[in-house]
C-alpha cells in the first residue's frame, strides 16, 4: 500500500509538471579546474516566475539536503512543493559534493569565503536568465549564513534564512558539545577558542578528530569570523527567518536573535518543526530518525510560511 501511494504521488507530480509547463535542466558553472553543477526546476516555462536559490547546510551536503550517511530530501522536497505554487527554484551542489567536481582541490584548501564565492556565481547566472522575474536567496542552516553574506554582494529580492544561526559558529559548536564528558569537552572548547583566533592545531586525536581534523581547520577558522545576526542587520532587503521548536541543531532563540538585529525581517517559528524540516517530536531518537526518512513530508505549515512570503513582495 506504501509503494502504490508513493507512485502515485510521484505520478501526480509528473502530472502537474507537464500540465503547468514544468521542466527540469541540469544547471553547471566551468571553472578552470572544474564546475558547479545544480538542478534547475522551471516552474512554467511560458512565462517569468519567482526563482529561489536554495543552498545546503553544513558538510557534504549535496542539493537535495543528502549526504552519505544523511538521506531526508529535504531541498528537494521543498524544491517540488515550490514548483507546484508557481515558484522556479534551483538547488545546488557545494563545491566538492555530488557533480560539483574540481581537479587537484583537497578538503585543506576550502575557505568558508569560498562557498560564498560560488553562491554569488550562481547568483549571477541567474540574473542573466530572462525567464525569472525575481530572485530570492534561501539557505538552510549553514547555507543560511552563506546566501547572506552573497545577498550583501549581488542584488536580489529577498533573503530567507531556514534554521540559521543567530551566532557565530564558535559559539553554536560549544552548545552542540556541551554534553561531552568534562575532559573531552574541556579539549574541544580549547581547539573552538584557537580556532576563532586564527590559530591552527596540528594535532588532533581520539573523538575530536572528525570534526577538528587539520584539513577543515582553515575552513573553521574562516566561518567562525562571522556573526550572523550582525550581517544580518546589514541588509535592508525584505527578510524572511524561518526556524522549528524541535530543531536539534539550532535553537529557537537564534532565529530571535537574528529577528532583533534586523527588527524589520519577518520571524515565523513553527511547532515541531526540526533542523531537517519535518514534523517530529522533542524526543531525540524519535526526531533523528526523521534525517532518513526521505519520503517522509516537509512540515505542513513550512510552504505557507514561504510561498506567502514570496507572493507577497514587490
């Protein structure tokens, strides 16, 4: 009964897509030592429509909201469900996940800035292409705190942060850890602290490893320069902060805190929604199982949050 409803669910998307003049294209940018790549939903190809650029969270996240161990399609969920209110979309790869290939380029030499780099470029195809008739930059998480700081250099519409951080990451990751045992924890605040200076640690061992590994370490240091809600506050575009009660990454009160340095935007926190979009509960078990649910639904009150703000702008 599952699969039967699944394909006919899928069927009924294919459906509306050829009625209402639907289409996907596979989206790249060539670089010298490589590209970007990104899918492209057409929401009517007979006339101008909204687009929103949606861009991944933290990791090796691909354009779907996918990584290795993570399957929730999140962005692709959200991509459909625009498409189906008259609203294009595209959903990138970050440099170094899914297609977005480069020859000789190592996880040591990514920059937080970098990412940025790549979003403006995105940006600036999508100017270039007369079909849309505005361009909104909407991150998740990480990604929030990226299509900003692009926002500040390309002009767009809008802006929409989706379960972003209201500080800076040095400071999200020592709430993140704050349940390790004292020693480790003790470590790991050490390693946050040299980071946020600038400082590298060239040694690092046991469970800290992953995450403080040497390679990532310029990567760290260079996203921890920024606080959110500071250039936040430097936009004077119409803003839009989204953020779930049950979102186990990033508290309620960092979408507050971005709302307070830019009183203007517009704050919509949505009762248990978690970081992945979906509808869960606050038991933890309970709420991670929904990061490998991919057919599982977005948050019922998430596209009417964003398709009224996207309707609505000048």
């Amino acid at each position: 009964m599952n699969l039967f409803r699944l394909f006919l669910k899928i069927s009924l998307i294919l459906l509306m897509q050829i009625l209402h003049g639907q289409q996907t294209e596979p989206w790249q940018i060539k670089l010298s030592k490589g590209r970007l790549a990104g899918t492209l939903l057409l929401a009517d190809s007979t006339q101008q429509t909204p687009v929103v650029l949606l861009i991944p969270g933290s990791g090796p996240t691909d354009r779907n909201g996918n990584s290795i161990s993570l399957k929730n399609n999140a962005l692709k969920l959200l991509a459909d469900s625009l498409a189906q209110h008259h609203i294009s979309s595209l959903r990138i790869d970050k440099r170094m996940v899914g297609q977005s290939r480069f020859k000789d380029l190592t996880e040591k030499d990514l920059t937080f800035d970098r990412f940025v780099q790549d979003v403006i470029l995105w940006l600036q195809k999508l100017k270039n292409d007369k079909r849309f008739s505005k361009i909104i930059v909407a991150g998740h998480s990480q990604g929030a705190l990226t299509g900003l700081l692009a926002a500040q250099k390309i002009p767009v519409a809008a802006y929409i942060s989706i379960s972003g951080a209201g500080r800076p990451i040095n400071e999200v990751l020592k709430q993140q850890l704050q349940g390790l045992v004292p020693q480790v924890k003790q470590k790991a605040y050490h390693i946050i602290d040299s980071l946020s200076r600038g400082y590298s640690i060239p040694h690092i061992s046991g469970p800290l490893f992953m995450l403080f590994r040497p390679s990532v370490q310029k990567f760290l240091s260079t996203w921890m320069k920024y606080d959110p809600a500071i250039e936040l506050s430097k936009l004077s575009i119409p803003i839009l902060i989204v953020h779930g009660t049950t979102d186990l990454q990033i508290p309620v009160k960092d979408a507050k805190r971005l709302k307070k340095m830019n009183p203007k935007a517009k704050l919509v926190i949505i009762k248990d929604m978690n970081h992945v979009l979906k509808k869960a509960g606050a038991d933890r078990q309970e709420n991670l199982k929904t990061y490998h649910q991919p057919h599982r639904a977005l948050h019922p009150q998430l596209m009417p949050a964003l398709v009224d703000f996207i309707k609505h702008l000048q």
